[in-house]
C-alpha cells in the first residue's frame, strides 16, 4: 500500500515543482477531511475514545520517562520522513512540541502504529514498531536509527519481522 504523501513532502513536493498550486490545495484538502473524520468518529464514540485516549496516554509516558520525550520525537519524526511508511500520516508533526506526545500513537484502533521496543544509546535507537492500515494488515519492523553528521537521527538499517 502505497502512503499519501505528507502535509511536509507536499510542500516539498510543490517547492520543487512537481506540483501545481491546485493539486497542492486539492491533496492538503485531503488531509483536513482525514481530520475531520477522525474527530467526527471521536464525537460520537465518546467512551470507545476516552479509553483509547487513555492507553495512549500511558503508552506515550512510559516511553518519554524511559528514554526522555525529545529522543522519542526525534525517532517518531524521523520515521515520518520515510516515503513508503503508511504511519507517516499519523507521525508528521511529531517534532512540534505543542502536539502532544500520545496523538502520534494508536494502540487499538485502525490504523494501528505502536512502539513495542526502543532502545537508545549514545548517537543509536533501535526501534520496533507495530502498523497496520486496517485490522487484518499488522506489520512488524525493526528500525536502526544512528545519528548523521549534522547530528540528526537517519535511518540505517530497516528490516520487516512480520
């Protein structure tokens, strides 16, 4: 399944001239109603999304105690730069610190997208994440994220578990 582009890899996409200013607004319009939807769909399952809210929440803090809040926004914001990652939707704004940390996850609810292990040390993480489109397509892949010469994380190695 190939991933929509992100609002980020539009503008990109439109700096660079590989898109006209109508195909940009028609492809962010896109976004706004995948918004949209996802609020209207939290509206009217109040308590189906309070409890995923909740995990969440939890989910988020035990990783931000563990390995500090910025290091997981690096790794969520670096992943979001990958072209063929269906998540990337859900993680693009992951570097501003205004959004919370536990919007960027789904552990319940389509599209699935955890963190089921992360291990930092020194200038390397080394991830695995659970994905899915919808509830029958879970994917596993492990990450290793090591950091360039500007000292941003880059992805080094990417392998598919299931």
């Amino acid at each position: 399944m190939k991933a929509f582009p992100t609002p980020p890899q539009l503008m990109e996409q439109f700096e660079q001239g590989m898109l006209t200013r109508e195909e940009l607004h028609a492809a962010m319009a896109h976004h706004g109603r995948d918004l949209i939807q996802e609020m209207e769909y939290e509206h009217q399952n109040r308590e189906e999304s309070f409890i995923e809210r909740w995990r969440c929440k939890r989910h988020a803090a035990r990783l931000a105690n563990r390995h500090g809040e910025a290091i997981v926004r690096e790794a969520l914001s670096t992943l979001a730069k990958l072209q063929d990652f269906p998540p990337a939707n859900l993680l693009w704004n992951a570097a501003h610190s205004h959004v919370p940390l536990f919007c960027f996850f789904r552990l319940k609810r389509a599209p699935l997208f955890l963190i089921r292990t992360m291990r930092w040390r020194n200038a390397r993480i080394e991830l695995e994440v659970e994905y899915s489109a919808t509830d029958h397509q879970r994917k596993v892949e492990q990450f290793l994220l090591e950091r360039g010469r500007r000292w941003d994380f880059q992805i080094t190695s990417r392998k598919n578990i299931s």
